[in-house]
C-alpha cells in the first residue's frame, strides 16, 4: 500500500492519466495481477516490475543499476 502511489505514477506516465482513473475506479476482472497487465497493455508483470523499479530508483535519484 505504501509504494502503491508509485505504481499509478508510473501508469499515468506509460499510458496516460484514463488509465490510471480506469485501474483506480474499474473493479480487477478476476486477480490484481490481471488488473495490472490489463493496465499496462497486457506486458507481462515482471516486465512492469522491472519498471516500476527503475521508476523508484529515478524518483529517488539514484541511477539505475543494471542486472
């Protein structure tokens, strides 16, 4: 709950601010985890995790580190 602001930061950045509003009042269809891809074009989660990671590290201001 606590970093789930950044998840809609990152979401209104990729896709918009419609598709923020639609995650926040639609209700899931089914698992949060079929929201999210829904949410994000259907990319698959670790995709959107890998991200939303280099979002956080980019509004920490810290450079992204490489895997």
């Amino acid at each position: 709950a606590l970093l789930g602001g950044t998840v809609f930061d990152l979401l209104v950045l990729e896709e918009g601010i419609k598709a923020a509003i639609a995650l926040a009042v639609r209700p899931p269809r089914g698992r949060a985890e079929r929201a999210l891809s829904d949410a994000f074009r259907g990319r698959s989660l670790r995709h959107t995790s890998d991200a939303w990671r280099l979002h956080l590290q980019r509004l920490a201001g810290e450079r992204p580190s490489r895997r």
